[in-house]
C-alpha cells in the first residue's frame, strides 16, 4: 500500500541523542514529486491556454497524491529558455496554478521553484497560494548558470520574508546548483557551501548531480550531513537502483523525466527540440513511490 499522505510541518531539532531534524514528520527520506507545469503564457514554447496548463497540474498533483507521497513541488520547467528576471506574468500565473495544486492537495506538505533564481517571486508565490516552502537558487555564492550569471540572495530574500510576513514558509536551497559552472567558487568545498548556507539561516538544502537527471553524488551526502543540522534534501537522479543510497537524506525530490522513476515514453523525450512536454505515468509513479515506501519502512523511527 502507498504510505498515507501527512501534513506539512516546520523541520524542528531532534529529540537528544538523535542529531537529526524532522521534515514532513519524518526522519528519513520523505518523497516530493515535482509537478512540471506546462509553458506559462508568453514563454517562447507556449502553447495551451491557461484553464488547461492549471487541470494538466492539478492532474499530475493527483497522481503523486494518490501514489503516496509526502509533497509537491510546483515548478515551471518548460519556459526554456529561462530569464534570471521573469516578468510579473509568470508570478501570476505561478500563483494561480500552485493556489489550485493547493486546493487539490489540501493535506500534502507543498512548495514552488519559479526559475530562474525567481526566489522573491517564489516567496510571492507561496504566501499568496498557501503554500509552505520554496526551492531556491542561488542562495549562497554566485555562479554562472547557462542562463546568466545568479547572484547570492539570502540576505535580500529574507528580508523580503520578513517584511511581507511569510516566515512560515521553508527556504529549501539549492548548493553547487546543477546546470552551472562553479569555478568562481572553486576553492568552496560542498561542505563548506553548505555551512554557509546554514549559517545565512537557510531552512533546508538540496542536493543535486551536474543536470537533470544525474544522480546526486551519495559522498556529498555524507559529507554535507555532518556539515550541517538542517535538513538535506536529493534533488535529482533518485531510482529504484540508486536510492539505497540516499535513504539516509531528509528527502527524495523525484521527478517525471528520463531516466527518473517516473519515465513517459523515450519517443517522446529523444526529440531534435529537446526536451517534451512531459506528463506523469501513473502506473510507474505509484509502483516507485510504493517500492521506495517498502525500502524506507526497512529503517526505523520512520
């Protein structure tokens, strides 16, 4: 059977003597599926109108619903190529599609990435969707990202937080961000990357390969969780084959892109355009969700 969904929660500290937060009231591995919402308005690939990009959402959201995890992400995926300054146009549609996800999901811990590096956007977002997290880019250290370059932004993102009273929503941040070069930062270890970050008060971490798809390296894991206090999240590259290694993160972050768990067709993904529209499969998506509920029921204090 699918684990049951729970409710979302603020990561609080450990009981003494278990040196690890909670987050979505676990201990370990909670599942967040990623909805990947179809080219918003205005976007060079856009393509459906608005009433169907929100139904085409909610349905992905009720697949991850019904095949058990403990959250979503709602993210725009498909607006290649992506602006480091997205215009007022995607936060409204962004708030409208999450504050629908919101509704069909009343009871699953939910966040939203609004890319690229939209992180006060996504702020926005949230507070006006009910939402209870965000994933962001670019939170500690600048680097230079196929898109331009990202700018570090905790300090102006949390006074943001602050000043439009949104302090009950979770920064998630990415570090050594897929999809970008580090070399200004080269001397900064992945453990160091995350201190910092820790320190400028981030509430999470995310853990990523070098793109989409790519597994996360399971020394980095390591190396970051006796790093930091706060939890640590696998945003990428998670399988049935890999994720014995990565049972021991805070999350598993999947997603609905090849070679993920919750592959479509490969004709639809090997294409001279790139990447397609992609939807969830829902037999796939419940089978992994299932398997991965199986693997972790083997630790305890789940």
């Amino acid at each position: 059977m699918p684990c049951p969904a729970r409710p979302a929660s603020r990561s609080v500290p450990s009981p003494p003597g278990m040196g690890r937060p909670r987050l979505f009231g676990r201990l370990r591995a909670a599942v967040l599926g990623v909805v990947h919402v179809a080219a918003l308005p205005g976007t060079p690939r856009s393509s459906l109108p608005l009433t169907q990009i929100i139904d085409q959402a909610c349905q992905e959201a009720e697949i991850y619903k019904d095949a058990g995890v403990d959250g979503l992400i709602v993210e725009n995926m498909h607006d290649r190529p992506y602006t480091v300054c997205p215009g007022p146009e995607v936060t409204a549609v962004m708030t409208a599609i999450s504050a629908a996800v919101r509704r069909s999901c009343p009871h699953l811990a939910l966040g939203v990435q609004v890319l690229s590096a939209a992180n006060q956007q996504a702020i926005a977002v949230a507070l006006a969707a009910g939402l209870d997290f965000i994933r962001a880019e670019g939170f500690v250290f600048s680097h230079v990202a196929d898109e331009g370059i990202i700018n570090a932004c905790a300090g102006n993102l949390l006074r943001y937080r602050k000043q439009v009273g949104a302090e009950n929503i979770q920064i998630f941040a990415d570090i050594k961000k897929k999809h970008s070069a580090h070399a200004l930062t080269a001397d900064v270890g992945v453990a160091e990357t995350a201190a910092a970050a820790e320190l400028f008060l981030a509430d999470g971490l995310v853990l990523t390969g070098k793109a989409t798809g790519l597994p996360t390296d399971p020394g980095e894991l390591k190396e970051v969780q006796h790093a930091v206090k706060i939890p640590v999240l696998i945003g990428s590259g998670v399988t049935m084959e890999n994720v014995k290694n990565y049972m021991d993160a805070n999350a598993l972050i999947i997603v609905n892109l090849s070679p993920s768990p919750l592959a479509c067709h490969i004709g639809r993904i090997q294409t001279q355009e790139g990447l397609r529209e992609l939807f969830c499969v829902p037999r796939r998506t419940g089978s992994f969700v299932q398997q991965l509920c199986g693997c972790r029921a083997l630790f305890q204090h789940l």
